[in-house]
C-alpha cells in the first residue's frame, strides 16, 4: 500500500516535501524476509537502502575476537544502508531478521537514494547524523 509507504518514508525523511515524498513512494520496492534471513552480507557491494517496515531487523558485527555478536537492533519505521551508500564500498555490517520472526522492508536503490538526498539538504543532514551516530555506536560496542 502506497500510503503507507509513504507514511514511514515521512517518519525516515521528515524534511521531504509532498511531492519528494510521492515520487520516493513510487522508487520503493517491497520484499518480506523469512525468520532468520540474511538481509545484507559484510563485505557485500552496499547498492539499497532499507526501511524496516514490519517486524525488525538485527545488526551483526564480528568482535576483535572474530566473534559475531547482535549489535543493536533496527526496529519498524527506522531504516539501515545509509552509511554504506554515504560513504560508497561494501556492507560494513551483516543485517538479518531475528531467528523467531519475519521482516518486512522497502528499499530503495543508490541512485534514488541519492536522488532523495541531493535534493533535500535537510534529509541529506539527517541521514548523515543518523550515519555518524551508528557509527561511533559500532565503534564503541566493538570493543
């Protein structure tokens, strides 16, 4: 459903205006992930970004140990890919639904993506302080 899309893109994407909004809506495309799925591998060419629509997402990371361990999690409405697509490479993180539950997302592609982000100053400014502050995070649980 459209609007309800274009719901959760208002939440990610607050300073976008009616009409980014509506075009944004119609670049998304939807997929549903069975319980323990990968969504996004590390190392992975980084090319979507993702808005969690329902159920939740979990970010793996590997500890200095060689570890894996559930770093935050990514609930519904919050989205993932940003740092990836901001700063260019591959996926910095491993991304997959919880063992005991399905994840619904839509994602958009690089070039919509940034498409969004050029022209809107504001949502570029967010998303690039969403980024930082996911980054100083896994930094800081990685230790």
């Amino acid at each position: 459903d459209g609007e309800i899309f274009e719901e959760y893109l208002a939440k990610a994407f607050p300073s976008l205006t009616q009409q980014q909004l509506i075009w944004a809506t119609s670049k998304l495309e939807y997929h549903k992930y069975p319980a323990g799925s990968i969504i996004v591998r590390k190392g992975e060419p980084a090319n979507k970004f993702y808005l969690v629509i329902e159920g939740r997402a979990e970010v793996v990371l590997t500890s200095e140990k060689g570890e894996d361990f559930i770093s935050t999690h990514i609930e519904s409405g919050q989205h993932f890919g940003e740092i990836e697509l901001l700063r260019g490479g591959n996926n910095i993180a491993t991304i997959r639904t919880p063992l005991n539950q399905t994840t619904e997302v839509a994602t958009l592609d690089k070039d919509s993506f940034t498409r969004l982000i050029t022209e809107s100053e504001p949502t570029k400014r967010e998303i690039r302080a969403v980024a930082e502050q996911r980054l100083k995070e896994n930094v800081e649980n990685n230790r």
